[in-house]
C-alpha cells in the first residue's frame, strides 16, 4: 500500500494512467466505485490538496515536461 492508503493511492494511479484523456473527479469515483463528494473530502483530509486541483496539477506538470524536453536527435 502507498503513502495514502486506499482508495487515495488508487485515484493518484488513475490520475497518472489517464493524464492525456478528459476525465473529472466523477470519472474517478465512479471506476473506484466511490461517491465523487465522499472521494474528494477523503483525498482532502488525507493529502491536503483538493482531488480537482491535484488532477490539474498533474497535468500542468506533465505539459511542462513535455515543453521543456528538448526532441531526441
């Protein structure tokens, strides 16, 4: 189990699988089969950080990467 426990560690494992499709907390806890605003409070309590913002986070720094990673020769 990692750092957050269940389900928490399971939404950061679909948060990064997923990081190039459109999805929302709803999606999340529907595949983890969780109510979305029990899920959100969960993730909350437990990082300190809103899943929402997480989910944004992860992605701005994932588009970041790819910006400043200079092409292969």
């Amino acid at each position: 189990m990692g750092a957050y426990g269940q389900p928490i560690d399971s939404c950061i494992d679909y948060v990064y699988r997923n990081l190039y499709s459109r999805f929302c907390v709803r999606d999340i806890a529907r595949q983890l089969g969780y109510n979305p605003s029990y899920l959100s409070s969960l993730f909350k309590e437990r990082t300190g950080q809103s899943l929402q913002s997480f989910i944004q986070e992860a992605k701005l720094q994932e588009r970041g990467y790819f910006y400043s990673t200079p092409p292969s020769p």
